[in-house]
C-alpha cells in the first residue's frame, strides 16, 4: 500500500512551526497542489491532558483538511472523536494507517 502522507519533496512545500491565532502552532503543514496536512509531532502521550494539548491547534485549523498526530512511542493508530488520526512514527514510516 502506499503511504496516503507521503510526499515527494519535489512538489511540496512545508511550513515548519507555523505559527496560528491565540499562540497556537502547529508543527508541520505539509502543502501539495490542491492537498494540505496538518502534523502534530510529540514524543509521548501519557495521558489526555498531553493528548488535549497536542490536538489543541488542530482543532483550532476549521479548513477541513486532514490532521495528523504522531507519537514517538508505541501507539495504537485510529481516528479520535475529532476525526484526528493519531498513529506512531513507526507505523507513519511504514505507511500503515
């Protein structure tokens, strides 16, 4: 299966850190053509408070564009409430969704 995030970097343009309203940032936005992803990156999510923070500037972006959180750690991927995949760098890297 091919991986739905992979972009080859001919045609992207990524925006690292890009900073939103109230302070808000999202870490990565990866553009390409008509597509946008929003990328949140974190280490761990031990618990929701963690998982409230990460997903904060996601639900700040009301465009209708995909959302992603990658966690360094083991973690089981699939959607949140949110409609927010949340899914491990391995599992990222492998193109497994």
């Amino acid at each position: 299966m091919v991986n739905p995030f992979f972009f080859s970097t001919s045609f992207v343009s990524i925006c690292s850190k890009e900073v939103l309203r109230r302070n808000l940032e999202i870490d990565f936005v990866v553009n390409r053509h008509d597509e946008r992803l929003y990328i949140q990156s974190a280490y761990a999510l031990p618990d929701k408070e963690k998982v409230d923070q990460e997903q904060a500037s996601l639900l700040n972006v009301n465009d209708g564009f995909r959302k992603l959180i990658i966690v360094g750690d083991r973690y089981r991927s699939g959607y949140n409430e949110e409609g927010i995949l949340m899914m491990s760098l391995s599992d990222f890297l492998l193109g497994k969704e």
